[in-house]
C-alpha cells in the first residue's frame, strides 16, 4: 500500500528532517569543540578537599579548556584523589614542575583545574603520572560556611560570655562594688606614680657619676673571675674545697653556740658597767700599794737596781738597729 502525503505533511516532516539534521550537526560541532573526538591523556593529583569539584569540572591550561575531571576518589580527611584527561596537543606542556591548582574563573563562577605550564628545562611526565597540587583560596571559599561556621561558633560563645557579664551587672551590689573599685584605683595610682617619682630620684642619686653601673659590672667580672677559678681549684687543689666545707660547718656551730650565750650576755650587760668600775677601783689600789711598798726600807734599793736594768737594756736596744745601719 502506497502512502502518500500532502502538501502540508510533506512541509512539516521536511521541517523535521531539517531540525533533526542540525541538531546533529550542532552536537557534532560542540563535541568536536570540546575535544571529544581528540586523543586523551589520563593524569591524576591529590587535593585537600574537593569542595566545587565534580566529574565533567574543566581542565584547563593557561585559560584553555584541555581536558575534564573523570574521577573523584576520598581517600582520607585531608586528601581527596582526582583522576583527569586532557588533549594530547597540550600533553607536551606538561614537566615534573607543572602543579595543579584548583580557582574560579571569576569571583561567582564554577571552579577550575587549571595545569600550569612546565619549564623547557624540566623533565617530562608519562600517562597517569600524579602531578603537585597547590592549595589556593579565593573569595568564595572565604565567605563559604566551611569557613566562617568556626568563627561564627566562637562569636556565639563570646556573646554568651557577655550576657552572663551583663547579667552579673544587673546586680546593684556588684554595680556599686565595681564603682568603688575605680574609687580606690586613683589614689592607689597617685601613689603609684609617687613612687615612681620617688625611687627614681633614689636610682639617679645611687647611679651618679655612673657609680651603680661600675659597680654592676665589677660584681659581673667578680663573678665571671670566679666561674674561672672555681674549676681550676677543684682541679689542683680539690681539699680545699673539703676545708671551705669544714669552715662552713665550724661557723654554724660557732653562730649556733653564740645564739645561745646571748641571753646571758644579756642579763649580765646591767652588770658590766659596775663591774668595769670596780676593777678600776681595785687597780688604782693595788698601784697605790706597789708604790708605797717601793718607798720602804726593806724594798728601796731593789726598785733602784731594776730601774737601772732597765735602762741599760734600753740604751742596747736603741744601739743595735744603728749598728746594723751602717754597713
């Protein structure tokens, strides 16, 4: 049975037939724009997040669209793996130096793999070789809740604080208590700063002539001279470290010993002016009785002998460093 048709389905299937053949043309034309019919090149890259990174995301290189994304892989809680393909045309471009940074074209649009071109002077990379990936951020990633969601977490526990703050202040006790604390603050600072004044009049008195400076650093090279020859008479002569010990310890039983006769010396100090007293007294006496003794019968001719002893020993005593002058 033979179909005919008329003049307007005849139209309409040409209609079709035109729309059909140039939507195949029109998807033969994108995907030969997108480099579908061209020879690929599979490499891989690490990432610490794949966040705005899907399969399909673009590949690009120097702003060329060279490739996409063709697998996504979560490997741990800081690295995600991400296999790619790009044309073998731009495969050359590609060295051991090249990275792979993860950006948006522009500040709103979907994020990029964009291959950095390797140096001339850098080896080049085989198929499936893992190229270096360098973290980047950009606004978005700034202003995204990934981001902030920390801060804002800390900006609501600050605010907690300062209600339980302002809560502590709505008490007219604590109000009043905080007040008088400022109270008292100025003049505990006019005393302060009294201070202040006062001690450094006290420093510029001690430091004159820069005085409180020299001695600083005599105590300094004291100190350094003795860290010198601590190990040098620990070295030559260990026992007199044994004898510094041993001075030590006798001065503490000495000071012990001390403290305890104290009280006694106390009770007897009243004692000692009179006593001092009297053995002047009795000293006076006993030069009274000598010289009357001098004076009587029986013992004048030996005072006279013995002074005369006397001052002959005294005349040899002055002719002897003469002698020993003159040669």
């Amino acid at each position: 049975m033979k179909v005919k048709f008329n003049r307007f389905e005849r139209i309409a299937g040409l209609f079709v037939l035109t729309a059909a053949v140039s939507g195949l043309a029109l998807t033969l034309a994108v995907a030969i724009k997108r480099g579908v019919f061209e020879s690929k090149v599979e490499l891989q890259t690490s990432l610490a997040t794949a966040d705005g990174i899907r399969e399909g995301t673009t590949v690009s290189m120097q702003g060329l669209r060279v490739g996409q994304v063709t697998a996504i892989e979560l490997v741990s809680a800081e690295e995600v793996f991400v296999k790619f393909k790009m044309n073998r045309d731009y495969f050359s471009k590609v060295r051991a130096d090249s990275v792979v940074r993860v950006m948006r074209p522009f500040i709103i649009g979907e994020k990029i793999l964009d291959v950095s071109v390797g140096s001339e002077t850098s080896e080049k990379v085989s198929e499936l070789a893992k190229l270096q990936s360098v973290p980047s951020t950009d606004v978005m990633d700034l202003l995204s809740g990934r981001s902030l969601g920390p801060y804002f977490e800390l900006i609501g526990k600050m605010a907690e604080n300062l209600k339980f703050v302002a809560e502590s202040f709505l008490d007219p006790k604590r109000s009043r208590a905080m007040v008088k604390m400022f109270d008292d603050l100025s003049p505990l600072l006019r005393n302060a700063s009294s201070l202040t004044k006062e001690a450094n009049t006290l420093l510029v008195g001690v430091n004159k002539d820069q005085q409180l400076v020299k001695v600083v650093g005599n105590l300094v090279a004291i100190t350094n001279e003795v860290n010198r020859v601590l190990p040098t008479v620990a070295k030559e002569s260990p026992e007199m470290l044994g004898h510094l010990q041993k001075i030590a310890k006798n001065m503490a039983i000495l000071t012990d010993e001390v403290q305890k006769t104290l009280p006694m010396m106390q009770k007897l100090a009243p004692e000692i002016p009179r006593a001092s007293e009297r053995a002047l007294e009795a000293l006076d006496q006993t030069v009274v009785t000598l010289k009357a003794l001098q004076k009587s019968f029986l013992l004048r001719s030996s005072v006279e002998e013995v002074r005369n002893e006397e001052a002959l020993r005294s005349k040899q005593d002055e002719r002897a460093p003469a002698a020993e002058e003159k040669p």
